[in-house]
C-alpha cells in the first residue's frame, strides 16, 4: 500500500504523467471492455472500474490510451537510468544538457539530416516531453526501455546534431543546429553556385563557386581599386584578390599577369597557375637591378632582404645603417639616408651606406626586373596559406604577418581551394577566424586552400550579384580572381 501510495502522490504531482502509450514504444486497443496496452515485450491489460489484469498490482490507473510513466518505471520497463534535462540556446544553436548519474562511457556522435532527423539518448529522459524547441521544429519524443528516441522535422531545412560527454559533474550534451537549406545553382557546363556548411565542429556557412574547368584570371590595376564585379563585367564569378595598401591602392604581394610581373612578392604564400593547373608556395622569385651602364646585380625583394634589397610597397623601408635610391619611372629621384619614407608608384633600393652597388646619382637610370622560377602565366599573392595537401597548415609565422590581429578577428574570409580531384573553389564564408575556416574547408574536402584578403575586402560575385552577405557598401579592391566559362 505504502508504493501505490507513493506512485500515486507522484502521478498527481506530475501533471504530465499521463502519455499516449505510443511514447512508451506501446499499441493500445480495447478488448473485451479491457484496456490493452503491448508491446517492447510488454503486456498491461487494465479493466476499468475493477483496476489492473496484467499485472495484477495496485498501481496507479490509466486514462484510455494514456498512460502512467510511474506504471512502467515501477514495472522496471526501463533499462537506463534516468536523466534530467536543462536547455538553452544562441542563434542557430539549441543545447540540451543531461544531468547523468554517472559518468557517460560513449562515444562522441554526430550527423546531419535534410528536413528531419534521429537521435538516439542511452537515457530515459521523460523532461524531453516540455523542451522548449526552437521555432519550426517539430519534435517527437519516445520514451523506450533502453533509451529516449528523438525524431525531429524541420521541411526544408538543414539539421545537425552534435553529442558529447563531459566531465565534472557527469553530463551528456547535445547541440542541434536548425540551418537553411544548402543551395546549388549550375553557372555553366561544369560550373556551379553553392551555399554549403562546413563543421568545424559548429556550422560554418559558405558561398562558394565550384568549376570543374574553366578559365581563371587576375584582373585590375595597381593604384586604382574598384567592385571586384566592375574589374570583370563579364565573368562568370569574381573573388577579391590580395592585399594592397590602403591608403594609396598599391598592390602588397606578387602579382603576375600574362607573365609580366605587375607587383612583386611580399614574403607571403601565392596562387600559382597555367591553364587550370593550380600551385600554392612561396614564390621562388630571381630579382635583378640594372645601373645606369647596364651593370647588374640580384637583389632581395621586400621581406627576402638582402645586401641589396627591392623595396616595392609604400611605406617606411630600409635600416640603420643604410642608403636608398628612390626610384620613379626607371630614374633615380633621391638618395636618402634609411629608414626612408617610400612614396605609392615608386620604388626603392637599399644598400650599406656609402656602398651601393655601382656609383649612383639623382637622375641616374635604375631598373628592376623579376621573373618566378619556375616561370608561371599568372600568379596572385595571399595569405595565409590554409591547407596543404589535405592537411591542416594554417601558421601566420611562417609568413610575413607582422600583425596577428587581423588573423585573429572574427570576420568574413576569402580563399581560393581546390579538391584533389581538381574541382576549384572561390569563396567567402561567413564571419570566422582563418583558422577555423581551415578546419572547415578540410572537413569539406578541400585538398589545398589559401586565403585572400579578409574582412571588409572579402566579396563573391556571380553574375554581377553579390552573393556573400556583406554588413554595408561592399569595398572597391585593387585586384580580384575572375572566372571565366569554360
């Protein structure tokens, strides 16, 4: 008597006690005036006005095909442990925490489902049935013996989950993520737009164009910026490029168009490429200075110092202890003591003071020229470098960021990829951290990938629309990636 009293008092407590057998994993039907509820290896046949037939125990009664979860807990239906749940969310995230009564010996899961959705709980979770599920979800709980079995629908959209257990206290979580259907749109004949999410593990959104083949260009001028989309009015796709400098436009990077060097490297990884023959690395680039009688020397370029060193980007150049020609239109303009202020459209060459490379005047002829070795048709500086052949390479140090910061913020990426199959890849992701898009891109398949200039810069055109969302005017850039039909 003390149990029904017990399991009465608690079924009057809860008020929501009472669930269709069908929660239970049970069929009800009537038979003979009697209550029949079957199945999971179960049998409870209640008659009403006289009380429980099988089993014959004293336990609270049902209501038709509603049923007393106390009635199975006390028949030990279940075979888990109980759990308690707590919720919460943020943007596209709903979590639900399980309180275990001892640490969880699974295994971390996940998957993903278009427009619905199972997850299995190794628990009976009976605070599932009152979750406060998000906005255009429908969710439906079963209560099993060796486990909660959720089913979730959400027509036309994208659900992810995520499972995983912590420590201290003992608790298992799951992350469901409610998404936007992936989106694909064919361009042309082996061309395509998509919208698709890479997990890191979170969700990860990119717009990116995907060719198979093609033609692939670097377009734009040095000094003048522009809409990526007005530097290519009639291309297919079109990615912002590199760096420049802000003030005066300059390019800060390699730059070669048909061969001809336009702006030299800057110590950071490169888009290399012929045809639609891809590389990434950092440039191996010969440099030479030709003097007023035609002498010549090498030189380094920008970071690659040496004793006598190209400098190509505006800005404070040289050392302590050093000379420099400032050169504009292939003539000396001054000689200056260093560190010197380089001026946009000019360039500078630094050398121990008092000993340049052969004797120099103002008005002097100077000269640079460079060349990639191996030479490449066209090539467009980045950085940093994301993926290399499928593995993670994300490290800034390697490269010439003398500023972290800009790495490290939160803000729209672009890149260039490709898959080992040699599809490639333009794209801008959602607001990120290099890092993390390097994670998602390899979860995505990519086999290499560079970034390109970032933040406010970062712009995926199709058609002459914008497709990578952008908080503001979209920024003219100096230079882009143009794709071409094949």
């Amino acid at each position: 008597m003390r149990l029904f009293a017990l399991l009465l008092f608690l079924s009057l407590a809860l008020g929501q006690a009472l669930l269709p057998a069908r929660t239970f994993g049970l069929e009800f039907r009537e038979e003979g005036g009697a209550w029949v509820y079957e199945g999971e290896g179960v049998r409870l046949v209640y008659a009403p006005g006289v009380g429980w037939a099988e089993p014959p125990l004293e336990l609270p009664p049902p209501e038709g095909e509603r049923l007393p979860l106390e009635v199975l807990k006390a028949l030990g239906y279940f075979q888990v442990p109980e759990a308690g749940a707590r919720y919460g969310g943020q943007g596209r995230l709903f979590r639900l925490v399980l309180d275990l009564p001892a640490p969880h010996l699974g295994s971390p899961k996940e998957g993903v489902g278009r427009g619905s959705l199972e997850v299995g709980l190794p628990y009976l979770v009976p605070g599932l049935l009152s979750a406060p599920w998000p906005q255009g979800l429908a969710a439906e709980v079963r209560l099993l013996p060796r486990g909660t079995r959720l089913t979730l629908k959400a027509p036309g959209s994208l659900l992810r989950y995520r499972l995983f257990p912590l420590e201290n206290p003992p608790r298992l979580v799951l992350d469901l993520y409610l998404l936007l259907p992936e989106v694909e749109e064919a361009l042309a004949p082996g061309v395509r737009y998509r919208e698709v999410y890479a997990f890191t593990p979170e969700p990860l959104k990119l717009y990116l164009v995907e060719a198979e083949r093609g033609r692939l260009l670097p377009v734009g001028t040095p000094l003048k910026r522009a809409l990526p989309k007005d530097l290519a009015p009639d291309a297919l796709a079109v990615l912002n490029g590199g760096y420049f400098d802000p003030k005066t436009g300059a390019p800060i990077g390699l730059w070669v168009q048909d061969g001809v060097t336009v702006s030299y490297p800057f110590g950071r990884v490169a888009l290399m490429w012929d045809g639609f023959q891809f590389f990434l690395g950092l440039p191996r680039f010969e440099a030479v200075v030709a003097g007023p009688k035609g002498e010549r020397v090498r030189v380094g370029v920008n970071a690659s110092r040496a004793r006598y060193t190209a400098h190509t980007v505006p800005g404070v150049v040289g050392r302590e202890g050093e000379e420099g020609a400032v050169v504009v239109a292939d003539r000396v303009q001054a000689l200056l003591p260093a560190p010197l202020d380089l001026p946009a459209g000019a360039w500078a060459l630094t050398f121990p003071r008092g000993l340049p490379p052969f004797p120099l005047k103002v008005g002097d002829r100077l000269s640079l020229y460079g060349r990639l070795d191996p030479p490449f048709r066209y090539a467009l500086e980045g950085g940093p470098l994301l993926v290399q052949e499928g593995r993670y390479a994300f490290d800034p140090a390697r490269e010439n960021f003398k500023d972290p910061r800009p790495l490290q913020a939160v803000a729209p990426q672009a890149a260039v990829a490709w898959t080992r199959e040699g599809r490639l890849w333009l794209l801008v992701s959602e607001p990120t951290t290099p890092g993390v898009l390097a994670r998602g891109l390899l979860a995505l398949g990519a086999w290499n990938a560079l970034r390109m200039d970032g933040g406010g810069s970062a712009q995926l055109w199709v058609r002459g629309r914008l497709r990578s969302p952008y908080q503001g005017s979209p920024r003219p850039v100096v230079s882009a990636l143009a794709l071409y039909a094949p």
